[in-house]
C-alpha cells in the first residue's frame, strides 16, 4: 500500500521524452494545466461512468485504487463515488495539482476515500505499493518517460486478477458546427495542425495494447467512447478558447490561409457577436479510447 508521506519530488511539465512531438514547448504551467483539465471534466467528463462501469464488471467492489497522473482529480473522484468502500490514492509529480485534488475530494465529502502521494511516475511507481485491485491511467501515459516500464511496475503493484484501465483522448474536441463556414475553418486548421504531430500539449493517442501486452497484461477490451454534446454546458465555450487559442498559437502563415487565420482570430475575439464566447450553437465533437486489461489471475 501507499503511504502518504511519500515524496518523489520532480519538476511539474517533465516527463516528454517519449518521442512526441509536443507543438511548441507548449508545457502549460499547473494552474493553466488544472484550469483545462477542470474544463474538460465539465464538458466531456461522460466518459467516466462507462469506464468505470467496465471495471465494476471485472472488479465489482475494489479496496484499493491508483490514478496514475491524477492531474486535479477528474479519475480519483469518479472512482471514489463510483466504489463507496474503496480507497484511492491519487499520484503526481505536481504537488499543486494533488493539493486540488485533496481539496476536491474534501469539498466532495470524499476526502476519507482518498490519499494524496507526490510521485514521479517516469519509469515506475514508489516500490512499496502493491495489492492493488485497480490501477487507472487517463490522458498521462504518454508523459511518463518510460510507459513501459511503468507498465510493468503497475503490473507488480496489482494483485492477480487486478485491472488496468486507461484512456486516451482519440480524436480532440471540435467546437463548432461542422456544416457551418467556421466549422469548417475549425477542420482545416485542425487538420493543418494534427498533421505537424501536434496533440494538445498535454495528450496523445498512441496505440497503447502493444505496450500492455508487453507488460504481461491480457487486454479485456479497447473501447472508442464519443464524448460528443449537442447541447454543451456553458463551460464549453471557455473550453473552445482554451483550445482553439493553443491551435492557433501553433499555426504559422505556411500552415493555413490567411482567411482561416483571420476567422480563428475572430473567433478568439470577445468583442465579436460571434466569437467563440458570445455565440449559443456550439457542440462538442470528440472521442475517447480506453483500454480495459488486467492481470492474469494465475500469475
Ligand atoms: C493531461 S494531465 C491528466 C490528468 C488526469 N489524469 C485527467 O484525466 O484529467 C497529465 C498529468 O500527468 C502528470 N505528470 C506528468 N509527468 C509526470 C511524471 N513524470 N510523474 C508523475 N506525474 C506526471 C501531470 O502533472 C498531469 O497532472
């Protein structure tokens, strides 16, 4: 088990070494990071109840749980509501973050389900965990500098028959009609943008079964859950401007026309009737991938 007084201290926005290309150097700082992570929570955090019905089906009352990268808590806290008798335990090379992520848990009435360890995930988990019955990795695997090795350190720390659930954003959000002339520029740039190997900043979408299979885990199944909304919470538009100003920023003059550049811009524009923040027809169209494994029973 986890102990809380475990500190592995690594400076926060590290750990991208693992080949991406990461856009610009774009490592937002954690008050930014938590800002975003919170806004897509709010706006896509639908995905969670379906992974968590996933693992209810392997591991229908689980004691204890790890969310690898917890970030400001979105995966702990869906985990401990979901699993009343559970103890979860949120690790992160970011101290600031764990510390939203224990104030989340308290303002939830959840803070006595849920522990907070400083850690540096890089290439494995603090060696004195084990016995675990579920270990969640959601949009993170792909910062830790060495995934695989932490694949099979997870492996170690779970008990047989315990279950790996992670989740990747599959396709980034897209914020406006698609049949409307600013969907369209939305498209264009986001194609324009995806196709330098741009992710966000902070997401990926590698093809992880490779990875979990090399670890010894038997995958249970790979799930493409669409997060889209056709009728968005108002959070939606912060989430636009979060996103749209990190795709903008970029894009350089060879990537896009400068019409496209100019709409974005106007979309970016609060004085505009119909910037991103003034506008009510907004819908969100996204997807997540979750790989569902677990440990062999008989090894
Ligand atoms: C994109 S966020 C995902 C947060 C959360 N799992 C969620 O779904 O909202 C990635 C998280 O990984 C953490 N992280 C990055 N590198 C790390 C490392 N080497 N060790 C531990 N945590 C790390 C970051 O601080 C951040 O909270």
């Amino acid at each position: 088990m986890a102990h809380s007084h475990d500190t592995h201290h690594h400076a926060p926005g590290h750990g991208h070494t693992d080949g991406h290309t990461h856009g610009h150097g774009n490592h937002p700082d954690a008050e930014t990071m938590a800002t975003v992570l919170d806004l897509d929570a709010t706006v896509n955090g639908h995905y969670l109840g379906e992974v968590c019905d996933r693992i209810a089906v392997l591991v229908p009352e689980p004691r204890t749980m790890l969310d690898l990268g917890s970030g400001t808590g979105t995966g702990t806290l869906a985990l401990a509501r979901r699993f009343g008798s559970s103890q979860v335990v949120a690790l992160d090379n970011s101290a600031e973050l764990l510390e939203r992520v224990a104030r989340a848990a308290q303002e939830a009435g959840l803070d006595g389900q849920v522990r907070t360890v400083t850690a540096d995930l890089d290439s494995a988990l603090p060696d004195h965990i084990s016995d675990v019955d579920v270990a969640w990795a959601s949009s993170t695997l792909h910062h830790f500098a060495d995934a695989e090795a932490l694949l099979r350190s997870t492996f170690r720390a779970l008990r047989p028959g315990g279950v790996l659930a992670i989740v990747e954003i599959a396709e980034p959000p897209t914020f406006l009609p698609p049949d409307s002339a600013d969907g369209e520029v939305e498209q264009r740039l986001r194609e324009a943008i995806l196709g330098k190997g741009w992710n966000g900043g902070w997401n990926g979408r590698p093809d992880w079964a490779p990875s979990i299979t090399a670890a010894d885990f038997e995958i249970v199944e790979t799930r493409d859950i669409p997060t889209d909304l056709d009728n968005p919470p108002a959070a939606a538009a912060d989430y636009a401007v979060e996103w749209l100003t990190r795709v903008r920023s970029g894009l350089t003059d060879d990537d896009a026309s400068a019409e496209d550049l100019a709409a974005v811009d106007q979309l970016l524009h609060d004085d505009n009737p119909a910037s991103l923040r003034r506008r009510n027809d907004l819908v969100v169209r996204s997807s997540r991938i979750a790989w569902i494994a677990r440990r062999p029973e008989n090894s």
